[in-house]
C-alpha cells in the first residue's frame, strides 16, 4: 500500500480545508501543517482531530522535505480591497522567501497556491533549487470549472479549459468546443471569469471549497501517479514561446509532478490572449531578478 505525507504550508482557510479534505477523503496517510500563527494552527489541529479519524500530524517543517507533496498556501489571501491577485505580490513574496527554508532538500511534488499563484510557483522553483517538473501551480483547473460553469449558462456544451495567467488575463478555449462562439460572447464570458472569485471573496471573506474541492483533486492524481491531463501553471522552456516564467497549459500530471507538456493549437483569438498572459506573467517574474 502506497502511504503519502502530505505538508501544507499555511493552513488558514483553503490549506485548512485542504488537510481536513485530504484526511476525509484518504488521500493522505501523515499531514505536516505549518503556519506562523500557532494559535490558527493549533486549533486546526484540534478540529481535524475531532473528526475521530486517525492520522499522524507533525508541526516541524524541517519534516516537509521528507513529505511526498507539499501545498504553499501561507500569505495574504485576496479580499475585496484587492483588485487583482497580481497585487498581492509585494505582501505575499515574503511568505515564499521564508518557505523556502523548508523546501531544501525536498523531493516530492510542490503545489503552489499563493496568489499571485504564477509568479510565486517560478520563485519557489528557482529559489529552492526544485526541478520545474516538480513545482504545479494550481488554479487553471478551478478557473476551468469557473468557465463550464459560464458555458451552462450560455447552453454551451464542451469541455472547458482555461489556460494562461491565473488571473485578469487567463485564456478560456473556446476552440476547443464543439459549437462556434463569436467573438462578443466571448469577452462578455471573459470578463465574467476574471471577476468570479470577487463574487465569493466579497459575500463570505474569501474562497474556500472549489479551490480545496479542486486542490484535493490535485493531490489524489499525484498520490495515485493518475497521470491525468489537467490546467496548471509549469514552468516553461519555449512552450507557447514563452520561457522564465510559470503559466496555465495542459499538463500530464502524475506523481512525478509535471510529466509532460501539452502545446495545442489556439485560435488567433486565443493566440492574442495568450500572448498577453505570457507578456505580462513574464514581466512580474523578471521583477524578481532570479
């Protein structure tokens, strides 16, 4: 039987509900839980422990480096006062900095939640020495769901993708459905995927089950080496024409972590798109100066 630790770095609203997840759910057999604020910490502790399951938790992140996969999710979340998740960068860049103390040595497979996700999951791959292989920033599979969710409405049928920045300028793929969507309709579903998380941020505080529901997806394709295709942001070297930076494409993941890149063709609407997602993710990652 394949056992798994799971270390989840930050363990407030979506790293919490990630561990209570992953225990109810199987999917990991130890949990190492870190965060700076020990009474949140403890009393997360404490609450996965009321639901009576069995599991070994350590709170010394010098065991996270002997942990399968490791989820970095400490910082400032967004919240209302926050227009993008690209603004977060100057307030979370320090949470990173000091994760990556617990990252050396590490060998399994990093999952980057901190906004802004892109940008923090290049940092942490080049200033923990982690292979990019190794290093999944999560968001484009939520957004992905965020745009089936937009197509529904829309009486659209297809299989949703969003790739490029997890953020004011992700790519929904609307070549890939089966049915043509003009132009029009397409900025207008834009637009209103780039403001979906502000929906929830502004009427409960934050976003809490479709990123951990989607996290937890995350964690099981790893544990169980699925090697399933899903959108997440990898490091690239020339995919899409893009290198030094980490962005949303079409993945194999498996517990190896970044197993293969996929390059689809895109529509000039999309190429356009993405072409600004990288442009823009490329710039905050050379700000970083590694």
């Amino acid at each position: 039987m394949i056992m798994t630790r799971l270390a989840i770095l930050g363990v407030g609203r979506i790293g919490g509900e990630t561990a209570y997840l992953s225990t109810i759910l199987g999917l990991a057999d130890e949990l190492v839980l870190f965060d700076t604020a020990k009474s949140l910490l403890d009393a997360q502790i404490l609450d996965l422990s009321h639901t009576g399951i069995d599991i070994g938790i350590e709170t010394d992140w010098n065991q996270v480096k002997d942990a399968d996969i490791c989820v970095f999710s400490a910082g400032i979340p967004r919240n209302p006062g926050v227009r993008t998740r690209a603004d977060l960068l100057s307030a979370n860049l320090p949470a990173a900095k000091v994760c990556t103390q617990a990252l050396q040595g590490f060998s399994g497979v990093l999952i980057t939640v901190t906004n802004p996700m892109d940008i923090n999951n290049y940092y942490l791959c080049r200033s923990s020495g982690l292979e990019p292989r190794q290093c999944i920033g999560f968001g484009g599979d939520l957004d992905s769901s965020r745009f089936g969710l937009a197509l529904r409405t829309h009486g659209i049928e297809g299989t949703p993708w969003v790739i490029g920045e997890h953020g004011e300028h992700q790519v929904p793929l609307f070549s890939r459905l089966s049915t043509p969507v003009q132009e029009q309709l397409r900025d207008e579903i834009l637009t209103g995927l780039c403001t979906a998380s502000m929906e929830v941020i502004k009427g409960k505080g934050g976003t809490v089950f479709g990123p951990a529901w989607h996290l937890a997806k995350l964690i099981r394709i790893i544990a169980r080496d699925e090697r399933a295709c899903l959108s997440c942001s990898c490091i690239l070297d020339g995919e899409y024409g893009f290198s030094q930076c980490s962005l949303g494409v079409p993945a194999i993941i498996g517990k190896e972590g970044v197993l293969s890149i996929k390059e689809w063709n895109l529509d000039a609407w999309e190429g356009e798109k993405m072409k600004n997602a990288g442009t823009f993710v490329m710039g905050l990652c050379s700000y970083l100066g590694i």
